[in-house]
C-alpha cells in the first residue's frame, strides 16, 4: 500500500479529482491511501437531486462549497474538522459493498486511540451508537475506491443547517434530528490531540507502524490532469446540480437499501421522460436504466416486464426488483 499525500489541500474539488485520477491513471495493481479535509462544503451523492438535499440560504450566506461525487449514498456536510480517508484498489470481484474489508484498518487504528468504534448498518461507523464515519464506494474498469468520513471536530450544529434531511429517514429509526445521532471522535479519544496529530497516529496504525510510510510523489504532469478533472467534473455545474426534471408523476420510498424518488412525465400512457434520485449504492449508471424504459406503457405489467430483463442489483445495490416496481405506482 501507497500513500497518497494531498498536502492537506481544502479544495474538495481538488480532493475529488486526484481520487478520480488514482483510480484511473496510477498502477491498476497497487493499492493507495489517501486522507482529505476540506473548507465547508456539501457533497451530494451520485444519484442525489441536489437542489433539493441543500439549505440554500444558509449555503450562499457562509461560502459554502457544494459538489458531488462520484459514489452513491446521501448528503453530507464537512469542514475542516473532519478527516476523510480513500482506499483506491483493484477490485477483486468482491469489494464493493464490502465496507468490513476497507473500514477495519480504520477501526483497529481508532482503537488504538481507545476509540471504540464499530461498523453498523448499511455503512456507518459509530461510537457507542452514534456516527462518526459515513461510507461509500465506486468501481469502474477493474478498479474501486471506498472513502468514508472522519468526524473529528466537526461544528456538528452546522450540519443541520446545511442539509434538508429526509424525513422519514430520521421517522422510521426513531430520530429526531441529525444533531442527536452524530458525534466527533476527538470526545472520545483516551488522550487528546489536533487533527494532524490524529491523521499521524491513523497513519501510523494503518500502515503497521513501517519507519518510512511509502508515498507516491505526484508530478507537475498529474497535477495538471488533477486541475482538468475537477474543472469537467467537479466544478461543472451541470454535473453538481444538473437540471432539475420536469415531471408530472412523482413517486418516492425508502427500504432498507436506500431511498428511491421517481420522477416521471406520462404522455398517451406512455413514459417520456424518467428521472430517479436516491441514496443507493449501485455499480451501474441510473441514467442507463432510465433510458431503457422511455417509450414503456406506464402500465405494472409491461413495466415489469422490461425491469426483468435489466439487472436492478447493478443499478440500484441491495434494493430489489420487486422494491423498485412497488415506487413506480
């Protein structure tokens, strides 16, 4: 394992784009880490209609960045408190959706620091039942990447006023705000330190206590592809928020494998136009699976008829055929 030093860049986008570029361009055999912090931003995930997960008066009010990755999941809100770390790999056939293989290393770290943290749910880390990490993953051509967040010292009031949770996310578990089911590890610590002193210890622990972590030196040339990356990709506004779909159908669910919006134009009982937003975790593209189901009749069976034929695991993770259909009416 190589480390991927950053030099604690804030720039999210920046952030993003050399994850992107590690995972494409540097050795498909080798597997690299990397941490990351940032100036206040959102992220949205992949699938997520961003307009409506933002606060946007309290986002334009305090310079808050907003971007979107490349993984699935929810919304998230991050400043300078909170250390992320990327493990970029070879997918090995059976990486993604495991986070056990790639949040352990962090979790005998945290423990060394007498943190005790565990991996609940769908992909969270908690401490004595609150969160502290949230996780998700990409893979393409042969290769996957699985970051998750470190909340450290993260102004966690902040995090309610950025976001517009989901309801009935917060409904069905009991919940009454995002406040009260997070905290930051640096409460938990058995001796207190800053953030970098963490991030040294993480890597310290990570790496098995090596003498010399090694790291992989990025050039002029890879910064250079770096800044192209986050300029298509991070920083395009068609990308980060897209334009938000028309639609005179609109059907949402959540299940235990994330939550599922359904935006539909129906014209002579036909569909036209098929956006879907949510916080699942699939390998492949949405925009793929909708457009497979332009010209369908809006009807349960020839709908169904055409989902059978499409692997929905792929597109949509641990949400079932029989889920996705149930959202369409």
């Amino acid at each position: 394992m190589i480390y991927l030093n950053n030099r604690d860049l804030l720039d999210q986008t920046l952030n993003f784009a050399l994850e992107e570029y590690a995972l494409n361009y540097l050795d498909i055999n080798e597997t690299y880490l990397m941490f990351y912090r940032m100036a206040p931003t959102v992220i949205v995930g992949r699938n997520q209609n961003t307009a409506e997960e933002l606060n946007m008066d309290y986002i334009m009010n305090h310079d808050v960045t907003v971007t979107r990755r490349l993984s699935g999941g929810g919304a998230v809100y991050n400043d300078p408190g909170n250390l992320s770390f990327s493990f970029i790999a070879k997918d090995d056939g059976d990486s993604f959706n495991n986070y056990r293989k790639f949040t352990e290393p962090v979790i005998r770290a945290l423990h060394h620091m007498g943190v005790d943290a565990k991996l609940e749910g769908r992909n969270d880390l908690t401490v004595e039942g609150k969160k502290i990490s949230g996780n998700a993953q990409f893979v393409t051509q042969g290769r996957i990447f699985s970051h998750g967040t470190l909340l450290f010292d993260v102004n966690l009031d902040n995090v309610s006023k950025a976001l517009n949770p989901d309801p009935a996310k917060y409904e069905s578990k009991g919940i009454k705000s995002v406040r009260s089911r997070v905290t930051n590890i640096r409460e938990h610590l058995t001796e207190d330190m800053d953030i970098q002193q963490f991030k040294s210890q993480l890597l310290h622990y990570i790496f098995e206590g090596e003498e010399h972590v090694p790291e992989y030196r990025l050039t002029d040339e890879d910064w250079i592809n770096i800044i192209n990356i986050a300029k298509k990709r991070y920083r395009n506004w068609d990308w980060v928020y897209g334009k938000s779909p028309e639609f005179n159908v609109h059907k949402a669910r959540r299940f235990p494998g994330g939550r599922l919006d359904l935006r539909l134009n129906v014209k002579k009982g036909a569909i036209e136009q098929l956006s879907i937003f949510g916080d699942f975790f699939g390998v492949g593209d949405v925009q793929e699976f909708e457009k497979q189901l332009i010209g369908t009749k809006y009807d349960p069976s020839a709908i169904a008829e055409k989902v059978s034929s499409m692997d929905c695991h792929y597109y949509f993770g641990k949400i079932s055929e029989e889920e996705l259909l149930s959202t369409f009416f």
